[in-house]
C-alpha cells in the first residue's frame, strides 16, 4: 500500500506543478479538470495562479503601430467572476514598451464580462505577443460556476479603437476572436481503480479444500480476494485550491462500513486488513458480520485510504466453491462507491477431442478414466466451423466416479447444426495425472473402429 500511496503522491505534486502552468486559449489539451464533487452549482472555483489563462494578441496585421489603441474584451459562459472584481492589472501582454492598460467595463462581481482598453507609447505589438489573464493578481478573482455539468468557456475578442462600443456591448467588429471550454468538470473517483480484485486457485491436488499458495496465500488456507483502496484521477483539482484532488476532496466519507455480497458459504473467518496479505489478523474491529443466507456480509467501520483488503481463512477440510462473480463491495457512507474483487477458480484438466462426430452412420464415443480417489465434476465446451452451431446434450456436465470409466456417446454430448462434426473440450476437476481420455469410433457400415488417445493437460 505505501508504495502506491508514495507514487500518487509524487503524481499529484507534478500534476499541481503541471496546473499552475497558464491555460493557453488556442489550446485546448491546456483546458482544466475540476472534480465535480468538489463543487456544486452555484459554487466557486477560489482564486489560483491554476486559473490564469493566455492567448495569442492575434491581429489582423502582424504588427500594429504605436499609440494605436485596442479593446479586449473577455467573456465567461456559465461562470461569473467571484470573490474581487476584476482589476486593469490582472492583465499583462508580452509586450516590449511602456503600456497602458486599463479597465473600461464589466469585471464586477457577478459579471461575466471584462472589457480592457490598451495602448503602447513606444513600441509596436505584434500579433504573436501574448496576453495574460491572472485571477491570482492583486485581490485575486475567482470564478462562480452556474453548472457543473457544463464547462465553463472563455471568449477573447479583440477590437480596435473604432469598435470600442462594439466591445463594451460584446457586439460585432471584433478582428479576432479565441474560445476554448477552458474550465470543466468531471468525477475525481477512479472506481476501476479503487476495486482491484485477486484470482485465487484452489488445488485439485488438495481436492479444493486448500489454496494455491502465492503472495495473496499464507499457508494455503489463508487467502486475500482483493482490495479496496480509495484511489483519485491524476490530473483532476480541487476546487478550493486548484491542486491535485485528494481522497478526501472526492469521497464523501473515507472511513465507512461496507456491505459485500458474494459466497460466505464456506470459509472459517472473513475479514479485512489493512495489509493486502491478510497479515492483519483479524479481530473484532475488522471482522465481516455474515448475513443468516451466507450471501452477504457486512464490515465495521474502517479507513478505505490505504486500503482494506477482503480475506478468508479455510479449515482445510471443506470444499472452496469456485466463485466467478466475485464479491461486490459497496461503501455505505459513499454513493455509488462500488466496485466487485476477488474470483475463485479451480485448476482443472482439460481433455481436448479434436474431432467430434454425430454422424449417423458412425457411432462415436468418449471414454475418460478417472484413476483418483474422488469424483472428476466435469464441463464441456465446444468449438465449430463457420455456418455450424452446437447444442450441449445431457452428458455435457457430469461427474466420473472415483477409480471409474464413464463412457459418453457424441449424440449425448452434443447436437450439431449445419453439419455433424466438431470439436470439443472437457475441463475435469481433477489432476492430469489421474485422467485417461480416447474416442472409438464404429463405422456401423463395416463395422471399422478408430480409436484414439485424447491429450490431457493440467495439473499433476
């Protein structure tokens, strides 16, 4: 956990160094993220060095004289300025000289509009020189969103002195005109993330009853299914300060019980640790309260921002069902938090038969051997040529006795449309090394057989 938690760290400490970097108007993978949870209609954006955006003078010449005046006028879309009104100094241009810059309208709080007025004494502008808009100058501005579910959008238009009315008014005349949705919102939750679930194996060898040993296993009968672990968007700020949201700016409450439904049906203990491999014991603060029904399970109240991770410790001598739904965790005190961890699967044997007939005149059949001391559970898949489909019959699911032979006629298995012929896999639930499969084939014409020996893969 504290190897993530390190790196998201240093993630988001580049992400804020990265946002404090000016929004560019002409482009737009410049544009901000806001976390949605961390507004709300009507809501503010405070004040950041974040906020302040840039864009090209962009004339229609390439350079305009000097003491030739200019209008720029800014507008916002579903935003008002917030907190200061708007100053003549919170905007700059990258202009040589000496320049006068001045406010000549709008810019009021709850405006959605400043127009300035600029002039330089002893330089020409060129249209590559850069305005700059800072909200974090003098009293600094902020923004007040109208709605979140739209971006906030903001227009330059540029006039020159004989449209100054036009720009006072945000008329017609404007020479150029910049916009970008510079300032929209999105969830700050990484869901996928949060929920990262573990594939655990129970071994035929121990018929089921044990765990594949791995990192996640202690002992093989102590097994972590998955964790959960409150994860954030890189990339996306918190509208209180324009830095990289954190857990607590996103989730409505980290530290929260959880509901989880899934197979509690077997198992000796449940519960969550804070160390993702189970190496927290568990006790009464972290241990799961299992429904009478054994499908679902509730846990005590315990911190998600560095992650609890769900454990099951087996007796060794029960059955671990296979479980390929997993189990899916909702946090109480955070709607929509939710996400499923965690699967069970059996290292079966698979016993591939290349090819599978139903043909009339032939009489085609499956032996499987099952040398072990328990019953084989079996399952069939099957795999046909273009234009063909295959129905499973009644002995595509069975069980092989213990020490056995089971014989099992093609027409039992499958039924084939569009032609008689196939092919087909049969996973058994036992080791390799107890399993022997062949066809015989009878042509009911002359009575010639073909037999042949299956290949068998799996685990020893």
């Amino acid at each position: 956990m504290l190897n993530k938690k390190i790196l998201a760290a240093s993630i988001a400490a580049a992400v804020t160094m990265s946002a404090n970097a000016a929004v560019d108007l002409t482009n737009g993978t410049t544009a901000l993220k806001y976390g949605s949870e961390t507004i709300v209609n009507g809501g503010t954006i405070a004040s950041a060095a974040a906020l302040n955006f840039t864009v090209p003078v962009g004339l229609n010449l390439p350079t305009i004289a000097v003491n030739s005046e200019m209008f720029i006028r800014i507008e916002l879309d579903n935003a008002k300025f917030a907190t200061n009104a708007v100053e003549a100094g919170d905007l700059t241009i990258s202009t040589a000289g000496t320049k006068a810059i001045t406010k000549v309208g709008g810019g009021a709080l709850t405006e959605s509009y400043v127009v300035f007025g600029y002039s330089n004494t002893d330089t020409t502008t060129k249209s590559t020189d850069v305005l700059t808009f800072a909200f974090d100058n003098g009293t600094a501005t902020g923004l007040t969103v109208t709605d979140k579910s739209k971006p906030v959008t903001v227009t330059y238009k540029l006039y020159e002195n004989s449209a100054s009315l036009a720009a006072l008014n945000g008329g017609a005349g404007a020479v150029k005109e910049t916009a970008l949705a510079a300032y929209t919102f999105t969830t700050g939750q990484d869901i996928a993330k949060t929920f990262a679930g573990v594939e655990n194996t129970a071994l035929v060898a121990k018929q089921f009853k044990e765990f594949k040993a791995t990192a996640n296993v202690a002992a093989g009968k102590k097994a972590a299914l998955g964790t959960v672990d409150l994860t954030v968007v890189t990339g996306v700020l918190a509208a209180d300060d324009s830095a990289q949201v954190a857990e607590a700016d996103v989730f409505t409450t980290p530290t929260t019980t959880a509901s989880i439904t899934g197979d509690f049906g077997f198992g000796k203990t449940w519960w969550l640790s804070a160390l993702n491999t189970c190496g927290t014991a568990a006790a009464a603060g972290n241990t799961l309260t299992i429904a009478a029904d054994k499908a679902s399970a509730t846990a005590p109240s315990l911190a998600f921002t560095a992650g609890q991770t769900l454990c099951v410790e087996v007796s060794g001598s029960e059955v671990i069902p296979r479980n390929s739904t997993g189990y899916k965790v909702s946090l109480a005190s955070n709607t929509g938090v939710e996400g499923t961890i965690g699967s069970i699967v059996y290292d079966t044997t698979a016993v591939t038969i290349p090819y599978l007939t139903t043909f009339a005149d032939y009489n085609q059949r499956v032996y499987i051997l099952n040398n072990g001391s328990v019953p084989a559970p079996y399952t069939t898949t099957f795999q046909m040529e273009d234009g063909v489909t295959a129905t499973a019959g009644a002995m595509a699911t069975g069980t092989v006795p213990a020490k056995t032979m089971v014989a099992i006629k093609a027409s039992d298995l499958v039924t084939f449309t569009g032609k008689t012929r196939g092919a087909a896999v049969i996973e058994i639930e036992a080791s390799s090394s107890n399993i022997k499969a062949t066809t015989q084939t009878v042509n009911l014409g002359d009575g010639s057989t073909d037999t042949l020996t299956l290949s068998v893969t799996g685990t020893n």
